[in-house]
C-alpha cells in the first residue's frame, strides 16, 4: 500500500524536523532543572525564557503572561477553574459557545454541579456566533465569557474581536481557546481583546503534550496545580524543557511563515472543496464556505450520515487518514456530535461529518488522492444505506 496521506491535522500535526532537530540538541546537551541555581540550571532557565518569548511573540502577548501548561487541554482548565473554582463561585454565571471543545464544556460541567450557572450560546447554521447573542447572555453575575477562536469539527473562526467589543465594559473576563487557530492565521491578543487565551503545540508541528494559557497582565487566576511554585506560582512542576524549547522552536516557524502558508493552505483546501462537491452528488460543505482555518474542510453526504466511521475506516484502507467529526469524540463515535446539533443539524444529520484538514507538508498530491478515492468510497456506501 501507498504511504499514508495524512489529512488529519486537526488532530495533531506531524513534528517539523528543525522542531525535533532543536529537541534533541536540549535533550543531548541540557539536564539542568530551569529552579536551580548553578550553571546547568542556568542554561535550562535560559531555554524556557526564550520559549516563553517565542510563544508570546506568536499571539502577540508580553513573556510575562504566558503560563506553559502540559497541554491545550490544562490550558483551558486553568482559565476556566482558576477564574471560577474557588469557593464562592457558586451563583456566578458563565456564557460559553455551544459549540466549544470538551477541554472547555466538561470542566465547565463540573462547575455547574458545584453551583456555577451556564449559558450555551448556539451558533448559526453556518457555525458562526453572532456577537449581539453572546452580549445578550450577559447577566450580572457573568463572571466569564469563554469562545473559541476556531472551531476544531467545522473549522469555522469566529468573530472574537467583535465579541470582545460586545462584552466590554460588563467586567466578565474574555477567554479564547485558540488551539485550532494559533500558528494557522496572524493572532494578536490586544487586537482580539482577550484576556485569556489557550494554545496547545501540536497543533501546529511542535510536540504534543506542551500548552500555554495567555493571561493578560492583571487578571489574577487560581492554579490548578500546587508545589514548588513555577511558572509564576500558577502551575507548578520542573518544566518539561525539551518540550518548551520544540513549543517555542514551533511557534517561530508558525510566524515565519504564516502569511505565505495560509496563502498556499487556502488554494488547497479550495481545490479540495471544490473538488469533492464537484465529483460527489450528495456532499455538502459543512460551516461557512468562506470564514474558516485555512486548511481546514469538513463535509456530510446526504444520506450517509451513519456512514462516517465507515466512510473514515474504508479511507483508512486506502492510506488516507482523515477524521469522522474530532479525535477527541472518536470514543462517542457513532453519537450526534454536539458542534453540528448546536448548529441545528437534526441528530441522524449530526452523526456523520468527514473532516479532512491540510498542514504544512501537505501538498496538491495528497489532495489530488483524496480526490480520486472518495467519489469510489462514497459510492460503495450508498447501496448499503437504501437497504434502510
Ligand atoms: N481545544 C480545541 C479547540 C482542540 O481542538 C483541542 C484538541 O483537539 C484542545 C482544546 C485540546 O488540546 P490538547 O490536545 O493540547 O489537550
């Protein structure tokens, strides 16, 4: 069989050589601990600063307000329970997308049983927030506001600077999950109006496992994580400084190139969009056409839709890795997926979706394979389906 061609980049993305090229020489040279005081501990600290002031120069932050944390996941957590988790928080209010990440929903879930009340705002059927719905969710009590800057099932970017001028002046605090959308299209923290945002490394080739939470200057958070106090006293343990010197290594060549990528990534994913419509009767687009990642499309068969793991399975065999809906709800596979409900796709419709996302070492090949594959997968499926 052909080597795999991955279109999965939503998932994680394929480690950039200078990345691990860059981890490895901390990994072969360093082994100082970045809290300790001779020279090997010097050095350490030295690599974590710099990757602090590469990952703030990516969204535009001060190194100062950047938390390394082990993941986008923690990233999210300690924005959400280090505004809200305290005792006391019960009776305050949270406005949150409908459509946001379980990183995001389910620590939001645990608050609520702890007295927290939440508001979902639904998107639009093209997947985007309207600002004026998330403003009127506003109550005295909203403490909160959490909208993510893309979304990882549609790739749909929302609106976040236009919320953040929607919510302004009620004194709830502004946080963003913009793990799908950091190192995709330019970021800056001041011109979105944020006062939280999270990242996560692998989504735009660095390691896995390594996060960051921007916290602006002022707004006081309590940590999740107890001990020796690093990273400010907000999340404590001995740094994973390999893994900080591939973040920061990562999030240099996001810049470098980003205006450039994003260019190249948007023809490709036209050309793939434009494809698969083309040659495949009953797909559909699913988000808005024009307001997405630039790499990112995510589609239904009409149809089909209890199909999409099968659909997912039979690209498998072929050697094309793409996704049904998000790996993180792979485990629910097969259940409506709350993103497309929200948009008020009915639950059958909601079952399928196939996405199929680009990164930087992919190219007009890979798309071309998808393209000659899908239309005989798709079609090997329908028989099975009029049978119902
Ligand atoms: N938020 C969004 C929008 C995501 O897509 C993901 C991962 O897919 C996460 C958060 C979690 O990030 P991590 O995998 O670093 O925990």
């Amino acid at each position: 069989m052909a080597a795999t061609v991955y279109l999965d980049h939503a998932a994680t993305t394929p480690l950039d050589p200078r990345v691990l090229a860059a981890m490895r020489g901390w990994l072969e040279s360093g082994c100082g601990n970045p809290s300790s005081l001779h020279a090997s501990g010097r050095l350490a600290r030295a690599a974590v600063d710099e990757a602090r002031a590469r990952v703030a120069a990516l969204v535009g932050a001060e190194p100062d307000e950047i938390v390394f944390t082990a993941s986008g996941t923690e990233a999210d957590n300690l924005a959400l329970w280090g505004t809200l988790g305290e005792a006391g928080a019960a009776g305050a209010h949270v406005v949150v997308a409908a459509i946001e990440h379980p990183a995001v929903l389910e620590p939001l879930a645990a608050l609520a049983a702890r007295g927290v009340e939440v508001t979902e705002v639904r998107p639009g059927p093209d997947g985007t927030l309207e600002p004026g719905d998330v403003a009127a969710a506003l109550r005295p009590a909203t403490r909160l506001v959490s909208v993510m800057t893309a979304n990882n099932v549609t790739g749909v970017v929302q609106p976040v600077a236009a919320i953040a001028r929607a919510v302004a002046g009620h004194g709830a605090r502004l946080h963003t999950d913009a793990v799908q959308a950091a190192g995709k299209f330019p970021l800056d923290v001041r011109a979105l109006g944020v006062d939280m945002l999270s990242l996560s490394a692998h989504k735009f080739h660095g390691p896995q496992g390594v996060g960051a939470l921007f916290v602006r200057r002022g707004v006081a958070l309590t940590p999740l994580v107890r001990g020796g106090g690093q990273e400010r006293g907000l999340r404590s343990a001995t740094e994973n400084v390999a893994g900080l010197v591939g973040f920061g290594c990562a999030a240099v060549l996001a810049q470098a190139g980003l205006a450039a990528e994003a260019c190249r990534l948007v023809a490709l994913r036209d050309r793939l969009i434009d494809g698969v419509l083309a040659a495949i009767p009953c797909a559909y687009l699913i988000g808005d056409r024009w307001r997405r990642l630039p790499g990112h499309a995510c589609f239904g068969f009409a149809g089909l839709e209890g199909e999409a793991i099968k659909l997912q399975l039979l690209l498998d065999e072929a050697g094309i890795a793409v996704s049904s809906g998000s790996a993180c709800s792979a485990r629910h596979a097969g259940g409506p997926s709350h993103v497309l409900t929200a948009m008020g796709f009915d639950p059958i419709t909601a079952r399928g979706s196939l996405r199929v996302t680009l990164g930087r070492f992919s190219v007009d090949a890979d798309v071309e394979r998808l393209l000659h594959v899908l239309p005989g997968v798709v079609a090997s499926l329908r028989p099975l389906t009029s049978f119902r």
